[in-house]
C-alpha cells in the first residue's frame, strides 16, 4: 500500500480536527441557522479533501508509471550487459581462432617454388641496380666517345666542363625516366596485374638495352641519353611492381627476409656492373657500349622465367574477386592444398579496407587515415636516397682518387664497395623478421652518421695535412674504411626496409597509389643528388658529406619518434594500427610491442564499443 505525502497528511488531519470541532459544536447548540452553516462548512471541507484526494490517487497513478519505466529500464539495462558480455565472449573466441591462424602463417616455410617466383621477379630489381652503378665505371671511356662525337661534328674540340655536364646527363636522365616509371607503377599493378606488370616492362628493358649498346655505332650521345631514359623507366616500374609482387606472394613469417631479397639483387646487379666495369674486362673505349648493352639480359631472363609464376593471391582475390583463381596461386606457392589460413587472412584484410578500396592519389594523400603511414613511407625513400650512398654510388672512383688514391686502387676499392653490399645484405635477411624493420633501420642511419663524419674527417686531414706523407696514407686508409663503414650500415637498414616498408605500411587496395607516390619520392631524390652532388662536391668540397650528415641525423629522429615496427604483423593488424591508433601512445604503444597484441586489442576496443553504443541507443529509444 502506497502511503499519502506529508502535506497531505497534514491538511488531512487539519480537517479531520475542524470536523470534529464542528460536530462537537453541533452537538452542544440548539439553533437551527447555525447548524445549517455548520454542514455547509463541513461540505465545503469534505469537497476539499476530496479533491486532495484525488490528487493524491492521481501522484500515485504517476508513481507507479514511473517505477514500471524504471524497471522497463533496468530489464533493458541487464540485456544490454548480457548482450555485451555474448559480444565479449564472441570476441576472445575470434581473438583465439586470429591468433591460431597467425601462428599457422607463422609456421609456413619457403617452397621450391616460392623460391622460383621471388628468382624471376627479383630480376627486375638486379636490372635497376645493374643501371645505377654500369655508368661508374666507364666515365672516362664515355667522356672521350661524347668528344669524339663532338669534334666530329663541329669541327672543335669541346671544353672538359661542358663533356663534364653532358656526362652528368647521362647519369641523372636514368632518374628521370625513373620518376615516370615509378609514378606510373600503380596504374599499370592495377591495370595489368603485378606479374603482367612486370612481363610487359621487360619490354622497355630490351629496347633500352638495345640503345645503349648500339650509342657507339650511332656515334651519337644522345642516343645514350634515349637509352638510359627508356631503361630508367623501366627500373622505376620495376621498384614499383617487384616489392609490391613480393610482400603479397611471402608468407607472413618470411615478409621481412625475402623482402630483403629486393636489395640483395640490387646489390648483385652493382657488383656485377663493377665487376664487368673494370679495365680488363669491359671498361675500354671498345667494351663500354657492350656493358651498358648487357641490361638487355635480366629482361630477357625474366621474360622466360616469370610467365610460369602465379599472379599475386591478394592481387587475385581482393582486388579481381577471383578466388579459384587465388586458392591455385596459393596452392602453388605453399605446396599445399591448406590454404584456408592465407585465404582468411586475406578476407579480414579485405573487410578491414573495404573503404579504401581502389582509391586515387588524391584521396590517398586527403585521407586522415591513410596519410600517416604515407608520410611514413615517403621519408623513409627519402632515407635511402638523401643518406649519400647515391653520390658513394655514381662517383665512389672520383671520391676515392680525390682521397688519394691510384685510379686503378679507386676502381677496385668500387669493387669492394658492391662485394660489400651484397655480405651485408645477405646477412641482414636473417636479422630482419628477427630483430625487427625499425631496430634494423636505426642502426642503419646511426651507423652511417657517425662515418659521414668520418669521411670528411678524412677529407680535412688531406686539406689541412697534405704535406706529410705519412699523413696521406693514414688519411686514404681512413678513408676507405669509412666509406666501406658507410655501405655497411645503409645494407643492414635504408637500403632494403624502404622499399619493404611502404609495401607493409598498406592494405591491398591503397598499396599501388602509395608506392607510385614513394617510389616517384625516391627517384626525385636520386635525380637531385645525381645532378647535385658535382655542384655541391665543387661548392662544399672538403666539406660535401656534412649535409648528408644533417639529413641522417633528421631521418634517425624521424624513424625513433613516428615509425611503428611491422615485424609479424598481418597486413589488417597494421592497418588496424593506423585507423585506430591513430594518436601518439597508440603509435609509441606500436613501437615498443613487435607483436599483434595492440592491433587486435585495438580492433577488439572498437568493435565493443559500437556495440556498447548501439544497445545504448537501442535501449532509450524504447517508451
């Protein structure tokens, strides 16, 4: 029974006292007039107290509505949180079939034939180093030709300055066509798939080829330039498509190290132009077209091995939906019929992208989401270019001889430099799912800094102790072995986790945007150092190494402070990183745990929290 509120309890008894008053009253008089004013009074009050009454009844009615809402309520608050703790149980349970899957991917070794596939497409990346280093070698023999050619055809001799500049052409229009090449790799990934991608490059690989070795019996240098153009373009598709072929076709467990792969054949490809590049081989005024001639045989290489690899399994399934098509490529790469782990993998990759997919340049750069790992990418190919190994690479025989060495001890010092490279690199395959791309990476530019110092060291001691011999000899030592130190560093870090990285950083439908835009990044850079660095070498002198010191040292920051470890990452944790770890504890979080812990926990977070949302909704909409 619901008791009366106070105020009307009182006013209640207030009137039951007047009444009794009245009747008491009654009871003593005998006069007629006053009793009949008495009953009315007492009607007066009784009408009150009915109305009080009724207001009473009334809060009541109110009262007992509002206790069914509360209770309505509470109903919906204990479904919602049995609704929560169903979703919570369903989410450890996904949480635990993921983390099986992953250990099932991380326990996939390396096949015959994955061994194949990487072979064929690394090819593309030995042509792009073959490219960058057979110019070196030959400069002088390449410097005569062009004034031959000139006098032959003016009449006079031309100026050191001027073969100087046109040499300089020779060696920066490779980049050139790179930047085109690299920009355009995501059209023709998209376009024409990752293998046929690379399939139809080996097309300008052979034309340009072709135009180079064939400069001498043209006796035109601009034909040279032509050529170098047309095989720069086809390297920078190559360091489009071949990375991009390579992260999706690994298995997760072996991303890093065969990524590395990419470096170890550019490496290969320059100690194999070095090599051919000396004077007793191919480095004479008759043999220089014939090596420049010899980038004709990666394409032609690739032309016959790649046609029986399997396109890319991502490629297949997220962007062409052709899953029969995807579980055959697998199936071929993993030589197993078990391929359910890979293809769900790359399911969850798809859902987690679905917005993303297939997206432009333009929305790639405006996307919130995306522009982070994008900044990322490009400052790390900003990281492998502007470190200087490009000006060790185009003129390591000028920088040795200016350090006082023979020309012919300069040349193989070049040889020492690319037999490095390709120790280093090997070494560093084991190390990179192991140790991790960011650790890798820190070293790297640490270790480069510290001997971009020594370098100028060196070169100060040659300025300011010239004259003692003694002092020229210890000088040229340290030279050497500094820039030997040099290369070392950039093998282990910049020189294969770029390339690697960028692939990483994105999912399946943003990933050919992003790596035209890296990839363009990197050849601009490598055309500013190639044109740059004789005019800064000739401003700066003893002192050209020290901007390069400048930009380790930003680029070492940079990695520290914004780059997240990617070792043993699926592809949707990385991108689960981005899209909701977004601030900067969720981005140091990253760095400091190598595992999926903060990408699943993160996914996991959202998912309970749209569901907390929508119950909630759900709930106090109802009446």
């Amino acid at each position: 029974m619901v008791s009366l509120p106070p105020s009307l309890q009182k006013q209640v008894s207030v009137m039951s006292m007047n009444l009794s008053a009245k009747l008491d009253e009654l009871q003593r008089g005998d006069r007629q007039l006053e009793t009949t004013v008495a009953l009315c009074e007492i009607r007066t009050q009784l009408q009150e107290l009915t109305k009080s009454v009724e207001s009473c009844q009334s809060e009541v009615s109110e009262v007992k509505r509002d206790m069914v809402a509360i209770k309505h309520e509470l109903d919906t608050v204990q479904q919602v949180k049995e609704e929560i703790e169903e979703l919570r149980e369903y989410v450890d349970r996904l949480e635990e079939h993921s983390h099986r899957r992953k250990l099932r991917l991380l326990e996939q070794g390396l096949t015959l034939f994955l061994s194949y596939a990487i072979l064929a497409a690394v090819l593309g990346m030995l042509q792009f180093g073959y490219n960058t280093g057979v110019i070196n070698a030959p400069e002088v023999n390449i410097e005569n030709f062009m004034k031959d050619v000139y006098k032959d055809r003016y009449g006079e001799d031309i100026s050191d300055d001027s073969v100087k500049k046109l040499y300089s052409v020779a060696v920066s229009i490779f980049a050139i066509g790179g930047m085109l090449g690299g920009f355009s790799g995501g059209i023709i990934a998209n376009r024409f798939g990752r293998k046929g991608g690379l399939l139809l490059n080996n097309v300008l690989g052979i034309v340009g080829a072709c135009l180079m070795g064939c400069t001498k019996i043209a006796h035109s240098y601009e034909m040279l330039f032509f050529g170098r153009f047309i095989i720069g373009v086809n390297c920078g598709l190559n360091t489009s498509l071949v990375p991009m072929y390579i992260s999706e076709i690994a298995p997760l467990n072996l991303r890093g190290g065969l990524g590395t792969v990419n470096q170890l054949a550019v490496t290969v490809g320059l100690l194999v132009s070095q090599v051919l590049g000396i004077e007793q081989i191919l480095g004479t005024n008759e043999g220089w077209p014939v090596l420049l001639g010899l980038a004709i045989c990666p394409a032609i290489l690739q032309l016959l091995l790649l046609p029986v690899c399997p396109e890319s399994p991502r490629y297949l399934l997220i962007t062409k939906q052709w899953e029969e098509e995807a579980r055959k490529a697998l199936r071929r790469l993993r030589a197993s019929n078990q391929v359910e782990e890979d293809i769900e993998e790359m399911r969850a990759e798809e859902r987690a992208q679905q917005a993303e997919s297939r997206i432009s340049m333009t929305e790639l750069i405006c996307s919130p989401t995306l522009r982070a790992p994008l900044v990322i990418g490009v400052v790390m190919q900003l990281s492998q270019q502007l470190s200087g190994i490009n000006a060790v690479f185009y003129y390591s025989t000028n920088l040795f001889t200016s350090s006082g060495l023979t020309e012919e001890s300069a040349k193989f010092a070049t040889i020492g430099i690319g037999a490095i490279m390709v120790l280093m690199t090997l070494g560093s395959i084991p190390l990179m799912d192991r140790t991790g791309r960011r650790t890798l990476h820190l070293y790297g530019l640490g270790g480069m800094f510290i001997f971009s110092i020594f370098i100028t060291i060196s070169f100060l001691i040659k300025e300011f102790f010239g004259y003692v011999q003694e002092m020229i000899d210890w000088m040229s030592y340290l030279s050497v072995v500094s820039t030997l130190s040099f290369v070392v560093f950039f093998a282990v870090g910049p020189g294969s986790i770029p390339w690697m990285i960028t692939a990483e950083l994105f999912s399946q439908g943003p990933r050919p945007a992003a790596m035209s835009i890296a990839v363009l990044v990197n050849w601009m850079a490598n055309f500013l150092v190639g044109i740059g660095f004789p005019s800064m070498k000739t401003s700066l002198e003893n002192y050209t190494f020290l901007p390069f010191s400048a930009f380790l040292a930003i680029f070492w920051i940079f990695t520290y402070k914004k780059v997240p470890e990617t070792k043993n990452k699926t592809f949707e944790e990385i991108l689960a990183l981005f899209r909701h770890g977004n601030d900067r504890s969720s981005l140091r979080d990253s760095r400091l745990y190598g595992e999926e812990e903060l990408a699943t926990n993160s996914s996991k977070e959202t998912v309970l929290s749209d569901a907390t949302t929508a119950n909630h909704t759900h709930a106090t909409d109802k009446p």
